[in-house]
C-alpha cells in the first residue's frame, strides 16, 4: 500500500475538496519526497508507516487511522495546539467545517496579544472578546455529538510505538489529555486547570471530564432525571466547574435545567461553580478564579514570573489563537 500513496493531481485535489465538503488547501500525506506537492494541494512524507494504520476508503483515496494522524499532525505544535488536537480525537464532538464558516464569530483580539503578562494580567488590558451575533447564527452550530475516535491510551501507545519517548511533547500531551469532552471549550477549560504547571497549567490532577453522577431519589426528584453530567468535575475537592456557553445556555428552558442540575449537585454534596464566557475570555477574571480553584484542589503554591508568563501563553493560545468553537 505504501508505494500507492501520492499526493492527487491539482484536478484530483479539487474534486476531494468538494466530495467532502473541505476548504483549500488539501492537506496529504506521502511516503516519498518525490511525490510531494505545494499550493493548494500540501503534503508531508508519511513516517512511519505502520501495519493497519492506513484505510482504504475507495479507489486511490485513503485515510489514516487517528492514532497515526494525530503523529503526523504533532509535528511543529506547540502544548495548545496538541492539547486541542488530542482532544478533539478523543471528544464527543465533531465539527462540521461548512457550518463553521457560516457561524464563525468575530471577535476584537486586544491590543496587548503580542505583549508580556504580569501576575494581575497583561498589561491591564480587560480581554473581554466582542462578538458580532446574527440572526443566521443562533439557531446554527458547527458542532455535532458523535463518538468518539480513540482514546487517550491509543494515541499515547501509537506515540510510543513510533519511537516518540515519554519525554516527547507528543507523548506527554497523549498522557495528560482528557478524552470525552463535549465540547472545544471544555476542553480548552480543562487544559487551563489540569496541564501541569511546567506547561502552563495549573496541576490540578483527579480531574474528569462529563463525570456521570447517579442520583439519590431526593436529588432525582430536584434535577427531574435520574443522573446528571458534570463538565469537569474534580473528586478530590467534590467540585464541579460548569462552563456557562452563550449558545447553549440562553433560552429559558436551558436556564432552569441548568439550575435544577446544580441544585442536585449541592444536594449530595457536589460544590457547583459555573465559568461563564466573560470569565473565561477575561485574563484577570480567569486567573483569580484558577487560583481559587487550585488552592482549594492542591493548597496554596508560590507562582514564579516564568510560570505566571507561561500560563498567560497557555490562556492566550488557546482561546484567541483558532477561535469560532464555542
């Protein structure tokens, strides 16, 4: 199979792009440097190629396995960029990328992006992200629930299997990632709290995403079902960080599930805080409240210039650096 694969003809690339509803530039993989491409059709050499990693999908089209190109998209990112890409593999969403475009929100990115950051926040600047709502967009999501791809284990096994050690970037955010996230800023909300402190995070371990709480008849009664999900629910501390989506939490009906749900929580013990979008977008906002969370979780740790910079960059590169996926 490796001596079929080559990168398609600019005509064949053209087809693809419309088959499956894509954007230029295609982006391919070959196994010989020969066969590779540039502009609209962009390729990287396939390395390695390994036994049941590559699906045939029809003639002369195939695909890689997800283990395989999660390896092969890691090479040249950074921590957010890994984190996101491992997470969005081993999700319960999908993103459908012809919606995306159509619902994508503008956002003014501040003044301070390309500064430094201090303790309080970067530069004073407030980072709260103005967004153009349309009507065509409320009733439009570029997401959609599925199952998920693989699992963290498999992407850090395939890692290993290429001769990625453990002290590989790619490895070490296959180990860290939490899979089943229902949504990208789930996910972006879980790397602020649970990357270690090396990588910009907060090390806040015993952390999971969509927790399924069973609930005692009292609590059933109150949340009107008889189980609740929990974003990112922390054992260690019995704390529940709900992320508040404007999407998804606008409408009345939303409203008070939401609020008959944290109810149950407190009902059996399960401290509820709710991140909303404001906060999240907001540097000194977000930073006070991840502290808070942190002490609670881990005790109260000192917090150096390098790593208050280095968490800045973490918050800054995931939520402004490939925005649209709330």
């Amino acid at each position: 199979m490796a001596s079929r694969i080559a990168a398609p003809t600019q005509r064949w690339a053209a087809q693809l792009l419309e088959v499956f509803g894509c954007s230029a530039p295609l982006c391919c993989v070959v196994t010989r440097a020969a066969s590779r491409r540039r502009g609209p059709v962009r390729s990287q050499l396939l390395k390695p190629l390994l036994e049941g990693e590559v699906l045939r999908l029809d003639q002369g089209v195939y695909l890689l396995s997800p283990e395989l190109l999660y390896l092969q998209m890691a090479r040249g990112k950074d921590v957010a960029q890994l984190w996101m890409l491992a997470s969005e593999l081993t999700a319960r969403y999908g993103i459908d990328a012809r919606t995306e475009a159509l619902v994508q929100p503008v956002h003014e990115v501040p003044s301070f992006m390309s500064g430094g950051a201090d303790r309080n926040g970067a530069e004073g600047a407030a980072c709260e992200p103005a967004v153009l709502d349309e009507p065509v967009r409320e009733n439009m999501s570029p997401l959609f629930e599925r199952s998920p791809l693989t699992t963290p284990e498999a992407l850090r096994a395939m890692a290993e299997k290429a001769g990625h050690g453990s002290r590989s970037l790619a490895n070490r955010v296959a180990s860290l990632v939490l899979g089943g996230a229902r949504s990208p800023k789930e996910a972006q909300l879980a790397a602020l709290l649970a990357l270690p402190r090396r990588l910009g995070g907060r090390g806040i371990g015993d952390m999971e995403l969509n927790h399924i709480f069973e609930l005692p008849r009292r609590a059933q009664v109150i949340a009107g079902r008889r189980s609740v999900e929990g974003d990112l629910y922390i054992s260690s501390i019995r704390r529940s960080i709900e992320y508040d989506s404007e999407r998804h939490h606008a409408d009345a009906g939303q409203r008070e599930l939401d609020i008959r749900k944290a109810n149950a929580l407190r009902s059996i013990g399960v401290d509820v805080r709710a991140v909303t979008r404001t906060q999240l977008y907001t540097w000194q906002l977000f930073n006070a409240l991840a502290d808070f969370i942190s002490e609670d979780a881990v005790g109260p740790r000192s917090v150096s210039a390098s790593l208050a910079t280095r968490q800045y960059k973490l918050w800054r590169d995931l939520l402004f650096r490939d925005e649209g996926r709330a």
